[in-house]
C-alpha cells in the first residue's frame, strides 16, 4: 500500500471548500466531512424537508451506523430509521432503510430486474413525501463489465424519468478490493463519475470517503493507493482495516456519515461555501478563482470562479516550469460564476504526468490569480 500525503493541512481551512459545480453536479466525497462547517440552520432544514430512501447491503451499512454514531455524540444530528418503512418524526431525518419486503438489497431488489425496479417505484408510489433515493454498492464492481455498470446507468435515469420529483444519488463501489479486482473496481467507479460529472448528477463518492484518511497528528489527509500491472489505484486506508460495523471501522462509517450530512445539506440549498486563506487574500478584486476540485485527482478536476466586472479572461494551466500546458478558456465573460473541467491533457490532447500543476486566471488589465493542483 502506498500512502500520499495531501500537503495542505487542515489548519488553513477556516471552512472546507466545497466540492461542487453547478453546471457539473456535486461530487460528495473526503473533502465534505467538516461537519462543524455546516450551519445548525441547515441542519434543520434536512431535519424538517428531507425523506430519504436508501436501499443497501452489509457495506452500505457503514452510511446508517455512521448518522446513528454521530447522533449518539450529538443529539442535534438527531436521525430516525425505519427499517421498510418510512418514520414520520418531527425535527430528525427520516430515512426509509431497504425496499417495502426486504431490507438486505441487492441490484436485483433494486434497478437490475423488473422486479427491482418495481421494488423501487412501491415504495416512491406509497410514500410520496420521499425526495431522495439512494443504493449501494457491495461488491459488484469488482468484477462488473462496463455495459454492466451502463445497465446501472440505464435503469437509474429510466427511474429519474418516471419519478422527477425525486433526486437519484448515484455511488461508487467500496474500495477494498485489491490486485485486478481493485483495477476493475477502480475502472468502473470512474465510468459512473465521469456520467455524474458530464450529467449533472449527485455522487456519494463511497470509495474516496474509503481511501482518505485525515491524520489529527500530522494534520494531513492521506491518501492508499496501491499498483496493480502499472496501474495505480485507490485502496481503503489501513486505517480503516476492520470489522466492527459494515466491514470497516467505527471512524469510517463516521466519516461517511458526516458525508451524509454535508450531502443533503447541499440538496437543502446551503451552499456550502468555504473560504481559506488563499481566498481571503484574493477578496476584493474583479475575480475570485477557487480551488479546484477534486485535488489531487487522476482523471480531471473542476476548477471555479467568479467574475465582478465584465472582462476578457484566460484560464491556462502550466507545468512546474512555466511552459503552457492548456489553455482551457480565452473568451469574454460577463458578471456570475463559472467553471471548466480539465481532463488532464495538453493542448495537443495529450495525456500530462503526474504532478504538480499551477492554473492562471488573469483579465486584459494584467491582474491574475494562481491555484496550484496535483495529478496522482
């Protein structure tokens, strides 16, 4: 296992960025556990609006145990669960847990066959106030070809088509697979966030929240990662090697339950903007470029900001030594906020290495902003 330190520490949070872009969709994953960062006022509002549907095996028992520890240590976060059904109590998050005759779902209970399908439509039919559907991968993933996980994709947008009142979370696989199972795992996490991300779609990013471990010693993030026939790949943390609920640590479902709230947080309309100090010294200015997000990354990176004044801008990428390496935009921009994804190729479409990267917004009038990222 090879471990990788994320170089900004904690301590220059003074909230946590958020990981989200509007025209992307949101991307739930490590860098969405500051619970402390959420308003209570928001908090409330998932208490008093949300109904969640979540329907899952043993592994997705990690999301339940982690909302139920963390209400044990506060009972503000004050959650209900019915096991196939759907509480109805005032000021907690209801959550119906599995389908209306089962409770441990398998792809067949949920999207794989007709019956699953039905399963699901049951129980958003007999309970109409259900505005968020959710299931989890086990283990599938691991062995899944790609048209298998298209099949996943199918069924998932046939039932936003039929229940548009309701808002589909789509997750990737666990991360404890190792060797060709974890490559293949790995493959097909990544072919259901490149469809979030190109779709607009909520992803509860299960196998980062596995990978990601924040150390309160050194005050860095790490990151397991390990090798497979040339290909790396992300592993749980060791840290999270255990079996005390849903196949892993106390301190992972935590973490994935801190997540959880983040996640309806957002769908509740906080916006979940954090400010660090970079950003604090960037205030006041016709522009304000963001960290972009995720970082570090493999495949690509959401990099936002916002412009005050009309204006023409650039936003480039250079490598540690200065020279160009994509020019993502060169247009004019009016007032409001924007975004553009970079997918890690140059500006002759190909693929860079791996390391660090820096990215200039500057305006016709020579003012610019710098981020600084990492491809892993």
């Amino acid at each position: 296992m090879r471990i990788i330190l994320f170089k900004l520490p904690i301590v220059v949070f003074i909230l946590i960025i958020i990981s989200f872009t509007s025209s992307y969709g949101m991307i739930i994953d490590h860098n969405c556990t500051y619970l402390d960062s959420i308003p209570m006022s928001w908090i409330d509002s998932v208490q008093a609006n949300v109904k969640l549907h979540y329907a899952h095996t043993s592994h997705g028992g990690q999301l339940t145990t982690g909302v139920n520890r963390i209400e044990s240590a506060n009972s503000d976060y004050d959650v209900s669960i019915g096991s196939k059904y759907l509480p109805d109590i005032s000021n907690s998050l209801c959550i119906f847990d599995g389908q209306e005759n089962a409770t441990y779902i398998t792809p067949e209970l949920y999207w794989l066959t007709t019956t699953g399908m039905n399963n699901t439509r049951n129980v958003l039919n007999n309970n109409p106030t259900i505005n968020i559907s959710m299931w989890s991968w086990c283990c599938q993933l691991y062995h899944y070809t790609a048209d298998s996980v298209d099949m996943y994709l199918d069924s998932i947008t046939q039932l936003e088509s039929e229940f548009p009142e309701v808002t589909f979370i789509y997750m990737t696989c666990n991360a404890q697979s190792t060797g060709s199972q974890g490559v293949n795992r790995y493959l097909r996490n990544e072919q259901i966030r490149q469809h979030c991300i190109s779709n607009n779609k909520i992803l509860f990013d299960f196998a980062d929240l596995d990978s990601w471990w924040y150390n309160p010693t050194t005050e860095l993030w790490e990151h397991a990662t390990d090798i497979y026939n040339s290909t790396e790949y992300p592993i749980e943390h060791s840290q999270f090697n255990g079996s005390q609920a849903g196949h892993t640590t106390y301190e992972s479902c935590e973490q994935k339950g801190r997540a959880v709230w983040w996640m309806l947080a957002r769908f509740e309309g906080w916006s979940g903007l954090g400010i660090n100090k970079k950003q604090i010294r960037q205030s006041n200015s016709d522009f304000y470029l963001r960290d972009n997000l995720p970082d570090p990354f493999t495949s690509s990176t959401i990099i936002e900001y916002d412009i005050y004044k009309a204006c023409d801008i650039e936003l480039v990428i250079y490598d540690i030594s200065g020279q160009i390496v994509k020019v993502l935009s060169k247009r004019r921009r009016q007032p409001g906020s924007y975004c553009e994804q970079w997918n890690g190729l140059d500006n002759n479409n190909r693929r860079v290495s791996k390391g660090v990267y820096f990215y200039k917004l500057k305006n016709a009038q020579g003012k610019q902003k710098i981020g600084i990222m990492t491809i892993i």
